[in-house]
C-alpha cells in the first residue's frame, strides 16, 4: 500500500493526502516528505512563470493580428507553446521526484 501511494504523488497537484497516508502506514519513511514538498513548490513556483511567460507570448501574438484588449485571456494550458515550455523543465523535476519516491518504497 506505501508503494501505491508513492506512486500516487505527483508535482500537478496537492499531495497533502498521500502525505497523511505515508505517515500513518509508514512513519519510518516520512524523511522524504519535506523534500517532496519543496520539489513540488519549487515546480509550481516554475510553472506558473512559464504560464506567465506564455500568456505574454500568447498575447504579443494576438495583438500583431489585431487582437487585444482585456476581454482577450489566452487558454495558456492548451496552447504548444505551454507544452513546449513544461518540456524543457517537467522531466528534470520528474527525475528528481522518482528519487524522493523510491526512498518511501
């Protein structure tokens, strides 16, 4: 059951529930909690800039086709350009969280 929830754990969501599971069925395994919250914020602190970023670039776009204003609020998760920006950062983050998962194993 501790390795299901280990796997459960994900950087796009709140994991305060998987948290609370590992620490009643493992307590002898809650050292990498810390550092998964810190990954996680430091993920979000990262993906919302490249949502900022792409909502400018999606922006600038619109506007050189003539389109602004302040009814205009570009669907940033859709576009490529956001999948193109979470490409260059989610695998390195990912990376780091199977690490902080196996230590729960």
């Amino acid at each position: 059951m501790v390795r299901d929830l280990a796997e459960a754990l994900d950087l796009d969501r709140d994991n305060g529930l998987v948290f609370q599971g590992i620490q009643i069925l493992a307590p002898d395994k809650t050292g990498a909690i810390p550092k998964i919250k810190e990954l996680a914020k430091e993920y979000q602190e990262q993906s919302a800039e490249a949502r900022r970023t792409t909502a400018e670039i999606l922006r600038a776009k619109w506007s050189n086709l003539g389109i602004s204003g302040s009814a205009v609020v570009p669907k940033v998760a859709e576009s490529s350009e956001y999948a193109a920006a979470l490409k260059a950062f989610r695998s390195s983050y990912e990376a780091r969280l199977q690490v902080l998962k196996d230590q729960i194993r």
